[in-house]
C-alpha cells in the first residue's frame, strides 16, 4: 500500500495582480506518496474549502504533461526535484514525510502573478505571433510527399517542436531569459524546408518581440536546458544566434515594416 | 423528423457538388463579417485561422492561459487519411467504410465520406506548415496501423501528434492574430448564447480573471468546445474540459444527439485511489506491438494482485491472450469498444490483475525481444516513460497494467451537413458535435474530424449561410437580446455564489461520476438506468440546496468555475441516462446488457434504432423532447459487426 506523509508547505498567496504577495504556511496531512503534486494541492485545497477559506490558484489543465499550462517554483526549481518532468506528473514518492515544500509562482519582470501561482504568460503567445509559422494559407499546398525529409531532420526538427511553452526555461533563468522557447520555435523551422524561405525575418521578428516583452539575455549558463521538462537542448540557442546573425546579414526585407 | 440536408447525387460527388452549389461571399463583403469561435483545439483553431485567411474578422475564446493549451494537444496516437502511402489497398471508400462500420452504422454516410474524402488535402495541410510528421529514411512520411483497421494509414509524429498538429494550427491562428484578423481571448469562458430573431448573433462570456461578464456580437458563432467526458469526473480528458457551452447552447434550442454514446478507452492507466483526479491514457497505437493478457485461472491472478507471484513468473501455457484467442484476424488491434468490454468481462470473472484487480496486462516482451528495446523506445518512448513516472514500474522490464477509462464522447451538439445546430448561425466543429463517429470512434480519427471540420468543412458551409442573410450590416450590439442574456448569466453566477452548504463542488463532481460510471458506463441495463435518473435527480437537488461557493465573482475563482459546469454537468448526466434509456439496442460503445449476441457481442436493432436521437430542452425539470432523424445506408449494408 502507499505510504502516507505529513508535510509543511510555504505557498505563495496573492490575491491579484495589484496586490503584494506573501509566503503562508500550510499543513498538507496524510498525503500518499502515489498521488502526483498536483493531487496533493487537491487535497489541500479541498480542505481549505471545507473551512470556508480561499482555495490556492494554480494553473494545471491536462494533467499529463503536454500542454504546458502548470508551472510552480518547487523548493526553488521549476516543476520541482525531477528531471524532465512537470509539475503534474510529479509524484509525492519524490518527497519525505516532515519535509518543507516552498512552492513560488514562476518568477519573471514578463510573467506577473495573476493570483497566487498564476501567471500571465500571454507574452509567449505574442512572440509565436510575430513569426512562429509558416506564411501559407489553407488549401493550394502541394503533396505531402512531394517534400521528402531526411530522417535524421525531421526527426530534429521534432525534438525541437516539442516544447510544449511552460515558461520553465525563463522561471530558471537568473535573467529571465526566453531564449530557450524562441529558440525552439526558429530551430524547427531552420531545419526543415518548409521554414527555409522566412528563416532570417522569422528569427529577427520573433527576438525583437522578445526583447519587446522584457525577457532578459541569455546567461549561457544552461540552467533552461537543465530545468526543461521536455528536454529542449540548448544547441537550439546556438541555432538561433546562427539564424539571428544570418537574419543581420541576409534578410530580404525589413521586418518591421 | 429532422432535415440532414445532405445533397442528392452519388456518394462520391456529393460534397464536390455541393461546395459549387453554395453560395460564396464575395472578398471585399467578407470582411464585413464577423465569427466567433469557441474552444480553440483542432477545430477551433484551424477553424478560425481558415476563417480569418479568407477575409473575416474572427474571435476566439478560450478558459485556458493560451489557445495552444486545448485537450487537441494530448492526443498521443496519430491521425488517419486515405492517401495509400503504403500501397496496402487503401482508398477513400475504404477509410469511410472502415469509420461506418466502426462506428456500428450510427453515423450519417454523407458525413464520413466527406470525412475520408478530406482526410488526404489535411495531410497536405500540416507538411506545408512545417508539422514534424515521422518519416521513413528515404524521408517519406511513415505510417503505422491502428484499432479497426487492416491498412496501415495513420501518420503520427511519435506519440505527441496531437501536440504536433495542434501546434501546427496554432502557428496558422497566430499568424492571423497578428495580421489583426483574429482576436484572441484567453482565459474566457463562454457562458451563453445570444440569439436575434432566432438567429445566432453572439455570446455572453466570463472573464476568468477579472469576473467581468461581457457580451460579444458576430453574424455567426462556432462551437469548437470539445467533448463532455468529465461528467464521469474521472476521465482522460483535460481538468478544464465541460460542456457548459455546448449545454448552455442547448438550452438556447440546439438539439443535443445521441449523449448516451461515450467511448471507454481500453488502454489507460488503472484508477489507484480515491485522491485522484484524472486518468491517464497509453495511446492505443501500443497495442500494435503490445500483447493483452491476464491469468487463465482466477488463482493465479489471486496471487498476481496479493504479490505472491510477478507477471513473469506466469508461463506462457498459463496466460489467456484473450484478444487474440477470441478475434484472431484482429487480434490486440480490435476496436475500442470491443477491447473495452472484453478487459472488463475479464476482471469481473476474477481474473484482474494489479493490487486492485481492477486492470489487464500489456505486454511487450515478444516485442522487445523481436524488434529490440532501442526500437521498442524509438516507437512509445515517451509512453514508456509516462508510465514509468505515474506508476514508479519499468514497462521494459514487466507488462504495464491497464484499464479502460472514458476517452472521448461520440454524442453531441446535432448538426446537419453544413455543421449547422438547430439554431441558425450556430455551428459545431470537433468532438462537440456528433456527427461522424457514429456509436465508437475509431483510433486516430479525432484529429482527422476535428481538422476536416476546420479547415476544409466549414470555410465553405458558413459561408453559405452569410451570403443568405442578405444583409451586411453588423450585428447591433445594442440589441435588448444582449443585455437580457447577460442579466440572465448573471443571475445564474449569483445564484451559484449564494450556495453556503456543506458539501463541495467536487464532492457532488464525484458523486455523479461514480453513478455514471456504475449505470451508464461500459455496461447499461434498464434498471440501472432507471436507478441512476432518481440517483442524479436528488444530487441535483442537494448540489442546488447544500453545495458551498466560495468566493465572489469579481476575482479569480476556481470554485465558482466549477460549480458552473458541475451545475450543467448534472443536467447532461440525466439526458445522457434519458438517451441510454430510450436506446434499449446496444451499439458501439453503447451496451444494453438486454441486447447482445450469443457471443456477447453489441447486438444491434436496425429495425428499430437506426436513426440519430436528437433532444430537445423544453425547459427547467421539464423531460427533453426526442426528435429523429433516420439513417439511410446506401452505399454500406448493415451487418453484425465481427471482428474475428
């Protein structure tokens, strides 16, 4: 049977996003080391119910660990003690009985706090609509085989089109860098054709908006790599200062135009 | 009887005749129209992007921090189409037979030969957007064979093609978005419809953070919201998935189809305790190369579940393959439905496995030791490793235990060719409406049919229906119809936050879940039913008397959320048990132990049942009124679905 645990947890409170918020100490009782983290702050919100008070707001949506909506600083790492993996497919087994948990909202100048763990990460979205696509219409595309891809590339491009945009990267980031995210997105397209002809104005279009948002620069110390639930490698970030020199040199047209 | 409007002519032609006879709307008049669209998975989304490119002005709306977090995105398996890639005898007609059939001869043939037909130009689509589908070393798209199918044509882009495409229709909304063609609202929760004149002209919505309930004016509105699978509480669907605004639509006079028709997926990770708060899927693209077992005895399986023996110590002679010993030509590759019930059917005569013995085996190692556990990672990493993390077990190392759990809803929001509901203007894309999985959904087609709708179905079919108005004026948003719908959501909001009882929202959440599950789950009888109706009837009642919301409206607040959908959530529950009930037939995954074959199968009652069971709300505690609409099979014969 699973083990049962008691443990302390220092949450971030805060009632919106004008107000200043504080750390508040609450007690998680009988939790099972087979429920996930997200299960166990089920608990604790049920029965902060059950007592008429406030329930802790955190965002949290598919519970399997691909849309990329939870988040929480965990004894100060981004979803917490394991490796490549989000907060909801944490489990209480990675914690002890007694143990203190300090859960923190993402922390970033571009992410502010809605309510408690809740942040605002619409400057993600504004970044991905400045140049995260490829500019064609539906219908008029020509045979999906007609495109062939070497394996090896594709199969890259989809390592980096996996990043399911948590903001990790930037809540573990002394400088709250997005670099890791952009880069992601502009990889994916730099290395497969379909990306080719936008490559440069892409890469431009989606740094301005970046630097736009308020995300700081690249700290080179690889802490987004180490922190991403999903494994996006910071060869991406090489990838993007290659197509952001290229886009100095060669982009055809001034993309703030 | 209810008008399908599906066009004369041959099967074939169908849908190329009809998208000549429609109407267009000229570029320059587009633009003098505005859509909304609800729910931005792979229908709202590729939906609103195709809208947008044409020349409207398009709204989306969607409860999450971001369009790209919709359920869409955790589709592990794949996506089929018709293109033949393969050269193993697929076609068009063949894709729509196998759906036809799969989905046991409840759907409307017009629809699903739309579907197949289609399914090649959203293929296309996806590699032009640069959708990292998985490809062969010649740098050829790969495809693998699902449930229900004898041809290999699904596409899928490891286990994450959901997230792939979805991502892929995110790109195409955001590129609209930032062209000003579309405009994007997070966080919102569409909480009614606005009707003029009978016609669909706008929404009433909640501002997830600000609580600000606003009104929203456009000459047509989409339902892009997704299926109502959280009404048994535990599913695989996302914590946020609800049907409050198909529902609420519903009460506005869109008819709601075959509720009762709800798709158990076989492979998902056994429930473990009562703490818990979602099920988790394993795609079934596992069972390709995973092997379904449990004990041939109950003794054995006894010792299985109190640790005296481990799967491996159970000798081949002693493993009952019952998928592959009962349906030899498709073996572990049966449909959903059918796996479903044979698990269950297992672990009630006491051969389950697992502590609970609420599960089956999967097993891979024959594949493992046939193909490598490099290859067997290369195909379900991923899967591999989310198992490995929720259950703290090594499926390379011993057999994963599963259990089928609610997946994905074939019912809903009726609607005829165009995709239009019973209200004019208002329309229903994906997994919201019920149009073309008829009784089961097969794999890989979710994807198919929220993208069709999206892309290729409703660009041209809306605009049918705006080149009818006669009238480009906008919708007046001064109109008394806004301000009393948004008085009337208000009010609503305020009754749920004047709920100061004892019990919580997810208490009540449960409550229905379990009477679901246990009469109106894999297997239905019409005392169950009946039963369960009084069951909910009461719960309904105590939810509305001693329910506690906390809070006020004007904050972010997750009680309140919730107690809005539970509250619709209940009313649904009954319909569904009301739909269960009238369909004394079993087909697909609708099983009326009353109606079975000798061998246990779904026994169908064509004479009686082969039609589309569309209610209609006449009020509050007033019993829905059953409109029908007939199936005519043309181009399929009916006949016992077998598997063997």
């Amino acid at each position: 049977m699973s083990n049962l645990m008691n443990l302390t947890l220092k949450v971030w409170r805060q009632k919106n996003d004008k107000s200043t918020g504080q750390f508040v100490t609450i007690q998680a009782k009988d939790i099972a080391d087979d429920m996930s983290f997200l299960e166990m702050l089920d608990i604790v919100n049920d029965d902060l119910t059950r007592k008429g008070e406030d329930p802790i707001y955190f965002d949290h949506d598919c519970r399997e660990g691909i849309c990329g909506m939870c988040s929480l600083v965990i004894n100060g790492r981004p979803h917490g003690p394991m490796e490549g993996t989000t907060t909801c497919q944490l489990h209480m087994r990675s914690f002890h009985d007694g143990q203190t948990i300090v859960i923190e909202p993402w922390r970033a100048a571009a992410f502010p706090v809605l309510k408690d763990l809740a942040v605002d990460r619409t400057a993600f979205d504004r970044i991905q609509q400045a140049g995260g696509y490829v500019n064609i219409n539906t219908g008029g595309v020509p045979d999906a085989n007609t495109i062939a891809i070497p394996k090896v590339i594709a199969d890259e491009a989809f390592e980096s089109a996996t990043c399911i945009g948590c903001g990790a990267c930037v809540a573990a980031c002394k400088n709250a860098s997005a670099m890791l995210f952009v880069s992601a997105k502009v990889s994916q397209f730099a290395l497969l054709p379909q990306g080719q002809t936008e490559r440069y104005e892409r890469a431009q279009a989606m740094v301005d908006q970046m630097d736009a948002e308020g995300f700081g620069n690249c700290t080179n110390t690889g802490a987004c790599e180490a922190e991403c639930p999903v494994g996006i490698k910071l060869t991406n970030i090489a990838r993007l200062n290659r197509e952001y020199l290229g886009a100095k040199i060669f982009s055809q047209r001034d993309v703030h135009a | 009887m209810l008008d399908s409007k599906v066009p004369a002519g041959p099967l074939a032609e169908k849908w190329s005749k009809h998208k000549f006879d429609m109407k267009l709307v000229n570029p320059a008049n587009k633009r003098k129209f505005t859509i909304i669209v609800v729910g931005t998975g792979l229908a709202g989304a590729s939906a609103a992007a195709s809208l947008a490119e044409l020349g409207y002005n398009v709204k989306t709306f969607c409860y999450q921090d971001s369009p790209r977090r919709a359920h869409s995105i955790a589709a592990q398996g794949g996506i089929n189409a018709a293109k033949n890639y393969q050269n193993d005898g697929d076609s068009v007609f063949r894709l729509f037979y196998d759906t036809i059939k799969g989905g046991d001869y409840r759907a409307r043939e017009a629809n699903v030969y739309r579907l197949a037909e289609v399914s090649v130009n959203i293929i296309d689509q996806c590699v032009a957007q640069g959708v990292p589908f998985a490809r062969e070393y010649g740098g050829l798209l790969d495809n693998r064979s699902f449930g229900g199918s004898q041809v290999s044509r699904t596409f899928y882009a490891r286990g994450q093609t959901g997230q792939q495409l979805l991502l892929g229709a995110y790109s195409a909304l955001n590129r609209q978005i930032h062209k000003g063609k579309v405009k994007s609202y997070t966080r919102h929760e569409m909480l009614d419809l606005v009707k003029i004149d009978g016609q669909a002209r706008g929404i009433i919505t909640r501002d997830l953070v600000t609580g600000k309930i606003e009104s929203h004016e456009g000459h047509a509105v989409l339902l892009c919201t997704g299926g109502y699978g959280n009404v048994f509480f535990l599913s695989t669907n996302a914590m946020g998935c609800n049907v409050t605004a198909s529902w609420r639509a519903h009460k506005r006079g869109a008819f709601f189809a075959n509720p009762c028709y709800t798709q158990i997926h076989p492979t998902c990770i056994p429930v473990t305790g009562d703490h818990q708060s979602k099920l988790t899927l394993m795609s079934e693209s596992l069972r390709n190369d995973g092997r379904v077992w449990v004990p041939k005895t109950k003794e054995l399986a006894a010792k299985l579940r109190k640790g005296e023996l481990t799967p491996a110590d159970i000798k081949e002679d002693d493993r009952d393959y019952f998928l592959e010993r009962k349906y030899p030509s498709f073996g572990n590759l049966v449909p959903r439905d059918v796996a479903s019930r044979n698990a269950k059917e297992m672990v009630d005569e006491g051969r389950g496995v697992g502590k609970t013995g609420v599960a089956v085996y999967l097993d891979f190692a024959e594949a493992i030791s046939r193909m490598g556990e490099d290859t067997v990672r290369a195909k379900y990493g991923n899967l591999f490793d989310m198992y490995a993390k929720i259950t703290d077990e090594n499926p390379y190392k011993q057999p994963m235990r599963i259990y089928p759990a609610v997946h994905y809803t074939m019912g809903g929001v009726w609607v005829d060719y165009n995709l239009m509901t019973t209200v004019p203007g208002l329309y229903c894309l994906g997994e919201a409406n019920f149009s073309d999985h008829g009784a089961n959904r097969l794999g890989a087609s979710a994807l198919m049919q929220g993208l069709s709708d999206g892309y290729f179905v409703i660009p041209y079919t809306v605009g049918d229906y705006l080149a009818n108005l006669g009238s480009f004026a906008p919708v007046d948003k001064n109109h008394p119809a806004f301000e009393q719908t948004r008085k009337e959501v208000e009010d609503h909001v305020n009754k749920l936050l004047a709920l100061r009882g004892t019990k919580t929202v997810d208490d009540i959440h449960k409550e229905l879940g379990h009477i679901m599950w246990e009469y109106c789950g894999m297997a239905r009888t019409a005392e169950g039913l009946t039963k369960a109706k009084g069951l909910i009837q009461d719960l309904k009642k105590e939810f509305w008397t001693n329910a506690n919301v906390l809070g006020e409206n004007e904050e972010m607040n997750m009680s309140l959320e919730k107690a809005g959908r539970v509250a619709d959530f209940l009313e649904l529950g009954e319909l569904m048990i009301d739909d269960a009930l009238n369909r004394s037939e079993s087909c697909g995954g609708h099983f009326r132990l009353e109606s079975q074959t000798e061998e246990g199968e779904a026994k169908r009652n064509d004479e009686e049942f082969t039609y589309v069971a569309a209610w209609e709300y006449k009020g509050e505690n007033q019993p829905e009124v059953l409109h029908k609409e007939e199936l005519i099979f043309e181009n399929v014969k009916l006949t016992q679905r077998s598997y063997k």
